[in-house]
C-alpha cells in the first residue's frame, strides 16, 4: 500500500502531464463547438429519418425536428417545410421553422415567408420575424468580419 509521502513525491511527475492533458482536451473541445457540424443522410438513413420526423408520437417528431436544424441536416429542408404547412401545433411550427434556419437552405426560406404571409397563427409569425432578423444579423457579423 502506498504511504502519503510516496504519493507526494510521484504528484510532481504526474502533475504536468495532466495539465498538458487537461490543455489538450479543453482545446479540442473549443474547437470543435465552433465547428459547423453537418450531417448528410441518403438511402435508407434518409427514409428512417423522415419516419422518425412524420412520426404520430409528438415527443418523437419535435426531437427529429431539432435535430435536423442542428446537425444541418439539409436533405430533409423540403420535408420540414411540407411539416410546417400541414401541422397546426405551434411546437412543431416552431421547430420546424428553427431547423428550415438553421440549415440555411435559401429556397425553403423562401417559401417558408410565402407560407407565413396567410398563416393563422400570429405567434408563430413572430417567432419567424425574429429567427430572421436573428440570422440576418448573424450573416451581418459574418461579411464584417470578412471585411
């Protein structure tokens, strides 16, 4: 069994390689949380994944909904734009409308504001609104930093 004064003396050897490791570590996580994660599905991935966002089980739905905007899935855009005309829930409206964003895809987009114009919702009209200007300032941020 090892003494307290065995462990004092290896703690100075093993303290700087643990540091390095912590450095190591934390950096690679910064990294990679600025990273823009896509991912792209086809064939059979594709298909269980708009299973997975036509699902009749809410909770399943809106999880599939948020996780197609923050993975950037834009194989599914078109879809989350037939969901957001056909859903009556705000919820999934909402989601539906987050992840059309944050993909980025410009033609969903735009027909996303063409569906809104008679949409009878007014809370999601606004959260549209401000996801815009949201994204708007955002690309605002990109081109300055560009200059």
């Amino acid at each position: 069994m090892a003494t307290s004064s065995s462990l004092s003396q290896k703690s100075p050897k093993l303290f700087f390689p643990l540091l390095i490791l912590f450095f190591v570590l934390s950096t690679n996580f910064v990294l990679q949380s600025k990273v823009n994660k896509e991912v792209h599905l086809e064939g059979k991935a594709l298909e269980n994944y708009r299973l997975g966002l036509n699902s009749d089980i809410k909770g399943i739905a809106k999880s599939y909904l948020y996780f197609a905007g923050k993975y950037k899935i834009a194989e599914v855009a078109p879809d989350l734009l037939t969901i957001f005309k056909n859903s009556s829930d705000e919820e999934i409206c909402n989601l539906a409308i987050w992840s059309i964003y944050e993909i980025g895809d410009k033609e969903c987009c735009s027909k996303l504001h063409q569906l809104l114009e008679n949409h009878p919702i007014e809370k999601i009209k606004v959260f549209c609104k401000f996801l815009k200007s949201i994204k708007d300032y955002e690309n605002e941020l990109l081109l300055s930093d560009l200059k």
